[in-house]
C-alpha cells in the first residue's frame, strides 16, 4: 500500500510536469494568415462510429474527446437533467469495476477522466500517459459500452445535484441567468431544456429513465472519438475499432428540431429573490446558429459590444458609471441558433438605472455602430485570442470532435484569421441589423427583490413572475 501510494504520486507528479512542459512548447501551427489545423486522420466504421485521430509527439501524453450525439435536449419532457445524470454515471462504474475501482485505476497510472453533457452531446475526455493507450481505450470503451448505471450511484447524484441549485439559489444568483433566460426564450423547444435539470424534474429521474435514455440514445451511430497526442495513428486506429466497431446503433433515430423563432416585442420576467441585495439581468434573443456564415463579423461585433473588458457594455457599466462590477454578451451557437444574450448584476435601488443603461447602449451599437478604429481594435483582439484554444492536444482533440458534432470543415479554423481581416464597416452594419435585437425586441429576465422591482419593470413590457423557491425554470 505504502509503495503504490507513492507509485502514485510519482506519476502524478510526473504527468503534472509533462503537461505544464506541454503548455510551454506547444506548437501553434501558426502562419501568416492564422492557425492551421495539423494533419488529421477521419475514419467512419461501419457502425457510424468516427474516428478522428491526430498525431503530436512533442511530450508523451494522449487527450481524448468523446462525444455522443444527443444531449439534454432530448431529456423526456419532465424528466430534465437525464442526460447529464447519465454522463456523471459512465464514471461512476464501468465493466468490471465499481466506482471506486474505476476511479482508483484511473488515478493509478496519472490518468484523468471527465463526464459532461450539453445540449447536443454527451462527453466523455480525458488524458492519459502514453505508455497507458491501452488502458485508456479500454477504459472509454467500458464507460460507453458497459455502464453500472447503480442506482445507489444515482441516488447520490441526483442529491447531490439538487442540493447545488439549492446552494446557487441561496448564494450564487448569477450562475441561475441563462436557466431561467433560456427556458424562458425557448419556451416548448428543446433549447429550452435545461440540461443540469430542476429541483421538480431531478427528483422525478428514476434508475429507468436513465436506462432508457442510454437505451434510445447512446450507441456507436452517435458516438465520435477523437484523439491527440504521442501514438501511432495506425495503432491507435486498430484499438478504437477492435473497441467499438461491434457497438449496437441506439435504438432511437435522432429527432427533428424546428429552428427557434425569435421573439417580436420586449417582455420581462421577475423572478422573486426576497433576500437579496442585487439585481441580475439577462437581456436576449435568438442568435445564429454554429454554421452561420458571418462568423468573423459577428465574433468582431459582439467582442467590441460585450466580449472584452474594454467592451461598449462593461465601460457603461461599470468603468464610466460604477453600477456593476461586470457586464458582458455572448453567443451560444448550436446546430440551430441558440441564444444571444447579455447579462450584469447591480444593486437594487440602481436595477432601472442599469437596465436602462444597458438597452440605451444596445440601441447605441444599432444607431452608430463601428468605426475605423474600433473595427481595427477588435480583429486585433480576436486574432489575438484565437490560436490560444488551440495550444494543446487536449483543445484540438476537443477541436475536432467540435467539427464533426456541428458537420464543419477544417476551413471552419484555416481561414478564419483571414475572414476576420476581410471585414469590413458594411460587414459590421450588416450584422448588427441582421442579427443583434433592437432593445424593444429581447425577453428581459430579472432575478432580485421583486417588491422593489416590480413597478419600475412595467415600463418595459408585460410582466411575468416566479419565485426563487419555486422549483423549476419555467412557468410551463
């Protein structure tokens, strides 16, 4: 026991330093014109399972994304969050070890593993030494392929999950936003499905919702493998088949999801936080969806608007005003469009003001737009920022399966530093007016005191209340 707890720590210890060396030598596969995704190879098994395997032999590590298709948006209505208790479960015991057993396996040779779901996948990464490929595959293949799914595993889980909306509720307002904002937008769609699930909706999730869901939707058509790091293509292609070439299919054919409809008029909902001292506001509509053609202006756009600290929202906000500590927007792109949004907190006698504030800057971006010089400013952060998520063989295995998810060619990160320098002022003004909502035109929601609140909210629309306490996301 001494022996193989310092076995241990030495490998730890080991892995630690090979992956910070990583991170400093790092190729960036960068030229002139912006980062270049390095040679790749795509194989699709006759099951619908793909492959994605790229070779990078500066230290000896191997990272792993594995996604299947799906998600949380086809959580059974009522039933929110069973994929994502699903994903928590695949490492919760595997094959022919329990949980602890997994674990202790994976923690004995170095190795790391994660769960995740969102909307439009399960996912499955991870990092392993070279010298343990086999082991790694074997591991996968297990979580994918031959889950425990114990209820007693579940049964902590979903308590576990329930007692941190509970905690977010009590102390963490800001991270329940895009819950409520997008259950709210995408009210009746799958978009709106929250995938964390709800108080009401985890407490429902039985041991045979999550076996059916697994049933119905996971299997080798869904599943994609990608993989980066020191190996050799050509042995690492014959484990992934010989692992998962005779997966079944999932028994369930994906669905077809109408696209989102944009809201036309501005309304609000409240939702009733008697305890607290602040305000948090989320301000939104639908966006665009991954494929979208105008990328490079919207990404230079919504940077300048809301996505850098020097951002027209975050200096109204909170460098020429001082009523919020922070202010931002974002996209969340999909398969179909997801949402635009912006949020910021404030305190509550000074709520109107901001969310005044906040609409009057957004109509501002509508009425002036870019000029040369913020144009100019923005490419040169976006350019900047880009090649730093595509460093390690982590991001790229993680890069990868993004394309393959979304049906995305490598052209989606070869040209894009190209595309950002072709943009133009018109290309801007296009975008703004296509894309970005006028301030009558967004669903405002609203977490904070609502005695306090409530009156001056009128002005901006109908409005629609719910309590913090209650336990969903929705009025549904």
């Amino acid at each position: 026991m001494m022996f193989a707890c310092s076995f241990h720590v030495s490998t730890m210890a080991v892995r630690a330093l090979i992956a910070s060396f990583a991170c400093l030598i790092a190729p960036l596969a960068l030229a002139n014109d912006g980062v270049k995704t390095p040679p790749f190879e795509r194989v699709q098994l006759d099951n619908g399972t793909v492959l994605l395997l790229m070779e990078r032999h500066d230290v000896p590590l191997i990272q792993f994304d594995a996604r299947v298709r799906g998600g949380g948006r086809l959580d059974p209505s009522g039933r929110f969050g069973v994929a994502s208790l699903l994903a928590s479960l695949l490492e919760k015991g595997a094959g022919e070890r329990d949980s602890l057993s997994f674990a202790q396996t994976v923690a004995s040779v170095g190795g790391a593993i994660q769960t995740d779901a969102s909307l439009e996948a399960i996912v499955v990464s991870g990092s392993f030494l070279a010298r343990d490929r086999k082991l790694m595959v074997e591991l996968l293949a297990d979580m994918l392929q031959r889950p425990r799914l114990e209820d007693k595993e579940l049964q902590a889980l979903r308590a576990r999950r329930i007692e941190f909306i509970r905690a977010a509720k009590d102390s963490d307002l800001s991270a329940l936003l895009s819950l409520y904002g997008d259950a709210a937008l995408f009210a009746g769609h799958p978009y709106g499905n929250p995938v964390v699930g709800s108080e009401a909706s985890l407490a429902q999730i039985t041991s045979a919702d999550i076996r059916k869901f697994y049933e119905e939707h996971v299997g080798g058509d869904r599943l994609i493998v990608s993989v980066a790091g020191d190996f050799s293509a050509r042995e690492m292609k014959r484990l992934l088949t010989d692992a998962f070439s005779k997966w079944r299919k999932a028994k369930a054919s994906l669905p077809e999801v109408p696209a989102p409809k944009p809201i036309a008029s501005r309304r609000v909902l409240l939702v009733d936080a008697p305890d607290s001292v602040q305000s948090y506001f989320w301000i939104g509509n639908v966006g665009v969806a991954r494929s979208d053609p105008r990328r490079a202006p919207l990404d230079i756009v919504n940077t300048l608007f809301g996505g850098r600290f020097t951002s027209m929202l975050n200096s109204e906000l909170r460098i020429r005003t001082g009523l919020s500590y922070g202010a931002r927007s974002r996209f969340d792109r999909l398969h179909l469009p997801g949402a635009w949004q912006m949020t910021s907190f404030t305190r509550t006698e000074t709520t109107i003001e901001a969310i005044d504030l906040a609409l009057a800057t957004l109509d501002r971006l509508h009425t002036e737009g870019l000029d040369e010089t913020m144009l100019a400013s923005s490419q040169t952060y976006v350019l900047g920022q880009f090649p730093l998520g595509l460093e390690t063989a982590a991001q790229w295995a993680a890069q990868l399966s993004t394309l393959e998810l979304y049906g995305l060619s490598t052209s989606y990160i070869d040209d894009y530093a190209q595309a950002l320098n072709a943009v133009q002022l018109a290309d801007t003004k296009a975008v703004i007016s296509e894309v970005f909502p006028k301030s009558d035109e967004v669903l405002l929601v609203v977490l904070g005191k609502a005695d306090a609140l409530r009156e001056g909210l009128k002005k901006y629309g109908p409005v629609e209340e719910m309590k913090l306490s209650d336990p969903e996301w929705s009025k549904r």
